[in-house]
C-alpha cells in the first residue's frame, strides 16, 4: 500500500458514532444492570445464608435447583418475563412491556441464581467454629449472621461481580422484554450496549459495534479490579 | 453465682455421649473436667454455655432453669459466659476487633453503627477493656495487626483475651493449651489464675492432667459416659475414690 492510498484511509475521528447516542446507551446498561443485581443482592443474601446454615430435608434439592439457575437460557427467560408482564400476563396491568423495568426484571432472573450460588458457597465455606465463637461471645443470631457475611465478603462480592457479569454482557432476554429501542431524539431507552452491539453489526457499522464492545469489555474489567482490590487488601477489616 | 448442670443426658442422634452428669462451677473457682479425647467433654462445654438444650436434666444458672426461660433471659445468661474453643476460631480482622467483639455486641444498634462511623474515620473508642484484656495475655503490643499474621499460640492467647474483654462471670475453656508450647501454655494458665483471683469462675476441659493440677481447684472426671468423681484436686488425684479414675491418672486405663 503507497503512503497515498493509506491516506485514505478514514480517522478514527471520522468513525461515525454519537457520543449523546452511546453515552445513553451505557447509561441505560449500567441502570438496568446494576438496579437488577442491587435487587438480586438483596434477596440472594438473605437465601444464602438460611440455607448455608440450616440444615432440612431437600436442601440438596434447593442447592441444585439453585445451581441450576445459573444456567437459564436467557431467552427463555426474557420469553417467560415477557409474557408476565404482556397484557394477558399476571402484571399486565403494570404496562412493562419493553420498559428498563421489564429488563430489570428479566435481569433480576438472570442474576439472582448466580449470586444466590456463589454467595451460598462463600457462606457455607465460612468455618463452623468461627460462626460458634460469635455465639459464644453473646452474639445474637443476627450477629452471627453479620460475622459470617463480613467472613464470607470476598465470596459474596465475588458472587455479586459474577451476577453483574451475566447481567451487563446478557443479550437475549433485554432484546425480548425490552425491545432495543431508541428515542425519537437518538439516545437510548432500552437499548443496552449488548443488543446496541448487535445491531450496529447487523447494520455494518462495525466501527460503533467495537465501541461499544471496548466499553463494555471496560466496564466488566474495572469491576473485576475493584474485586480483586477488596480480596487482596489483606482482608481485615480493623 | 452458680452455673450448674443437674443430671444431664445428651447425645446426638441415637448415640447418647453422657447420661446422668451433675457439675457445677461458681465464680471465683477452676474447675477443671478431665478425660480422654472424645468421651463429651466439649459436649458438656456446650451445654455449659447454653449453645443446645439437654436432651435431659437442666442447666441452671444462679438457680434458674435456663432453659425454661424466654430467650432475652437466656440472652443474658449467655451474655455472663465466656468461652474460649481449642481452636482460637479468630475472626478475617485486627486483633483489636477481634478482642473487642464481645463488647460490640453488647452495645445498642445506635451505638454500634456510631463506633463504626468512628472507626471507617480511624477512631479507636470503647475498645480499652479490649486492650486491657490483651494486656493480661501479653499482647497489648499487636492490637493493629491482623489476626491472620498472629502464630497459633498468639491468636489462642487473644481468643482468650477475646473471652475476657467483656468481663464474664463463668469463663469456660475447651482445651485451651492443647496445640500451644510450653510457654504460651503458661501465658494462658496464668491468665485463668488471674481470672480466678478477679472473682471469675472457670471451667477448663483438658486431657492434661498436670494441667489440671496446675491450676484447678476442683476436678471432675469424664470417662465413658459418667462423670466418675468431683471434687478437690489434690483429693481426685492423689487418692482417686474410683478405680478407674486411678487408673485414668495411672495412663494404665485403654480407651
């Protein structure tokens, strides 16, 4: 290739992409994703720790219907979300169809088994004799509770890195509930970069296809240092 | 005050660990209950410090069933014991949160999160019981380290100060020297005469019977599921009533 033909090559700065259009977007991923494993967070805790430290019949079962989950297919789930929340469905009323609520909902599925999982594995490897000693010393059953989630935090943040993980890079299920739609002004309102990366490709607009991409590589990775920061910063907690 | 158990049974599933076992322990005294591994000295520990319900007889403390009680009661019964396991069981912290946990959890809610707004700014208030406790097993020095930096002997010396930060009535202790060397062995022993002298009553479960005799007024025998015999020290050991409490003490007994 001569140095005049490489000339004519676009810039990058020449690459067509709006930022108002893919700050939108990654504005619109983050609510949903975060709002989604906030959510699962707080119900996955509570679950995790009942069955990390009860003993009943059946909780084999739950451990692998819980495992299960982490694997959904997320269409499946986007489908079951959608008819929930469909006209004919038990929220119709609530008119979520291709609302970010929907999305948080279907995300929410999504999330909540993977963060129940690994957190329940955290909770559970926290040692028995450390759960006793909190007793021993007058801690309440809350107490306890609270010494085994403070044990157990770099698993349970590992847990709610790998619910945000699936939430954010999920694509199937925010397509169907949420429909990828944009605003009459070009931004974003449920278009999230996973299904914003699918259709700029399908258009041939690779150059804001890998945009998207790279952003969404960062995101995932800068949350990923945080994690590692929080389980490598010797762990005590003074 | 007493903290008794009165012919109590026990055991787990269809195995019944002792049947029919009466000991007490009042403050200001070291009791100690020794007997080979497994015979349910750690059992008889727990039931002690009100962590399960006898399958039979009763706890009592101060003369009230414990267990017949509302739980807040028996919060505050709990709440006047103190135990150390023989694994230190530290929490993932400093040594200062670990010694001072016991105080933590006696303290309101309001309380609690108000410290704990103090401490994420690098306040360091309401732990000086916690520090004077560390002071008592030789370990003022590392109150900002990390549990997890501590040798074994160290951390089972703060557990033990972990124990004794928040001023217990009973202190029980389940074989608290049994991976230690010598000289944190004597760190700890120390400690119990000192806790006995403060007017704190101590029960210590050991398979060492030089121990026993070391610091222990009063000493109970566990062996199979009874217990053989109580009372002074130096009565049980040098003139056992039961023959196979002598022949315990002997080594002579194959268990």
């Amino acid at each position: 290739m001569s140095l005049e033909s490489a000339a004519t090559v676009p810039l990058f700065a020449e690459f067509p992409f709006e930022w108002n259009y893919i700050r939108s977007i990654i504005v619109v991923s983050l609510y949903v994703s975060v709002a989604a494993v906030a959510l699962s967070t707080l119900c996955s805790l509570p679950i995790a720790l009942a069955v990390g430290f009860t003993d009943f019949r059946g909780k084999g079962l739950l451990t692998s219907i819980i495992n299960t989950g982490m694997g959904f297919p997320s269409v499946v789930v986007g489908l079951a979300v959608l008819f929930t929340v469909s006209n004919e469905g038990p929220l119709g009323s609530l008119e979520l169809v291709f609302t970010r609520e929907a999305m948080i909902m279907s995300q929410f599925v999504l999330a909540a088994p993977v963060v129940t999982g690994v957190s329940l594995a955290a909770v559970s490897s926290v040692e028995q004799n450390v759960r006793d000693a909190a007793y021993a010393m007058g801690g309440t059953r809350l107490d306890v509770a609270l010494v085994t989630i403070k044990e157990a935090r770099y698993g349970i943040a590992t847990a709610v890195l790998a619910g945000f993980g699936r939430a954010i890079s999920e694509v199937g299920s925010v397509l169907i509930v949420g429909g990828n739609i944009a605003s009459a002004d070009g931004t974003s309102k449920t278009r999230t970069l996973t299904t914003a990366i699918q259709l700029e490709a399908q258009r041939g607009r690779f150059e804001t296809a890998m945009i998207l991409g790279v952003v969404l590589l960062a995101i995932v990775l800068v949350v990923n240092g945080i994690v590692v920061r929080l389980g490598s910063d010797g762990g005590g907690y003074r | 005050m007493t903290l008794e158990a009165t012919d109590v049974s026990h055991g787990y599933g269809n195995e019944t660990v002792f049947d029919g076992v009466s000991l007490s322990v009042s403050t200001g005294e070291v009791v100690a209950i020794i007997g080979p591994s497994g015979v349910g000295k750690s059992t008889l520990l727990r039931l002690l410090a009100l962590f399960d319900a006898p399958d039979r007889g009763t706890i009592s403390y101060d003369g009230e069933d414990v267990w017949r009680q509302p739980e807040g009661r028996r919060l505050e019964h709990r709440r006047r014991i103190g135990m150390v396991f023989q694994d230190a069981s530290l929490f993932d912290a400093s040594v200062r949160r670990n010694a001072a946990y016991g105080l933590r959890v006696r303290q309101s809610w309001p309380e609690r999160i108000r410290h704990g707004f103090a401490q994420l700014v690098g306040e360091q208030n309401g732990t000086g019981d916690a520090v004077e406790a560390l002071e008592t097993v030789g370990l003022a020095d590392k109150v900002d380290q990390d549990a997890d930096s501590l040798s074994g002997g160290e951390a089972q010396r703060v557990a033990f100060a972990r124990a004794l930060a928040y001023d217990p009535e009973i202190l029980l202790l389940d074989e608290p020297t049994s991976d230690l060397d010598p000289r944190n062995t004597a760190v700890i022993e120390d400690a119990v005469l000192q806790a006995r002298d403060r007017g704190i009553g101590v029960v210590v479960a050991t398979h060492d019977m030089h121990q026993a005799r070391r610091v222990a007024d009063r000493t109970a025998v566990l062996l199979g599921d009874e217990i053989l015999e109580v009372d002074r020290t130096e009565r049980v050991f040098d003139d056992p009533r039961d023959d196979r409490t002598r022949q315990f003490i002997d080594g002579e007994l194959i268990y």
